[in-house]
C-alpha cells in the first residue's frame, strides 16, 4: 500500500499535460482491483483512505472541502508549498476492549493523504482549516498576482 500511496503522491504533482490519460488510468484500476481483492481475502482493517475532495473559487480564495468522518482534528496535517496543497493524516483503531466478543469488525481505520495543484497562486501564510461534522474546509486565500483585476474600456 505505501508503494501505491507514494505513486499517488508522485502522479499527482506531475504536470497534467505531460500524463498519459491511459496509464493513469489504468494505474488507478490496478490501485481499486488490489484494494478489492485485498478486503475480499479478509485483508488487515489497516487501509489506505482516499477522501473524496471539492475545490472551489471565490473572488479572493480557494476552498477545499474534505470528507473525512471520524478522524479528529488532531490526526490532520496541512502543508501549503507553491501552488500544492497536501493533506494527510492517519485514523488510529480503538483500543482493544476486553470481555467483548465481535462477530463483525467493519469500521476502517488507516492513514490518508492527498496532493492537488492550486489553479492559482495563494498565500501561505494566510491558510485557515476547520474540521466539523466529518468535513475538513481550508480556505485558501487567493495571492495578490493571482486575483482577477477589472480593466475600464474608455471611449474617445
């Protein structure tokens, strides 16, 4: 899985122009294929978790919104470098309780990470995070250089 999650990581910082559309996507259905089989064969609980992400602009800023249920505030790491945003994090297993007997242990528990290009330029130092509800919203606010400007037409 670390091998997988490293080519994830790698892929996605690569330009999109210089990507074979083929390659990545076949990529991708051996990544869905191994995790299937994975979970069919009664695989460890440990997993690799790729949230589902939303990225939107206003005016002035980027927003992100992550689904990431159950993993607390604590557990999130949110590095912004250039024009890539990285989020990782790792969701530890409830402890052991002892006495109990469980026939069925569904609920996963892992580490996840994502990496996507910003369409534009941000300030760093101005990103804000807020995890509620098992959805992760950084607003990312929009650099000088990078803000729209309105150019009047004068007429002679």
């Amino acid at each position: 899985m670390t091998t997988t999650l490293t080519n994830r990581v790698s892929q996605a910082l690569s330009p999109l122009f210089s990507r074979d559309p083929f390659t990545s996507l076949q990529q991708e259905m051996e990544d869905v294929l191994s995790r299937f089989k994975t979970d069919w064969n009664g695989g460890s609980t440990l997993a690799v978790i790729s949230p589902s992400v939303d990225l939107s602009e206003t005016a002035d800023s980027l927003q992100l919104r992550m689904d990431v249920p159950g993993i607390q505030a604590e557990e999130i790491d949110i590095q912004v470098s250039g024009d890539t945003v990285r989020i990782s994090g790792e969701h530890k297993e409830d402890k052991e309780e002892k006495g109990k007997t469980f026939h069925r242990i569904e609920r996963r528990c892992g580490s996840f990470a994502r990496a996507l290009t910003l369409p534009t330029a941000v300030k760093a130092d101005q990103v804000t995070a807020e995890c509620k509800d098992g959805v992760l919203t950084i607003t990312l606010p929009k650099s000088e250089v990078a803000k729209t400007q309105k150019v009047k037409v004068l007429t002679k």
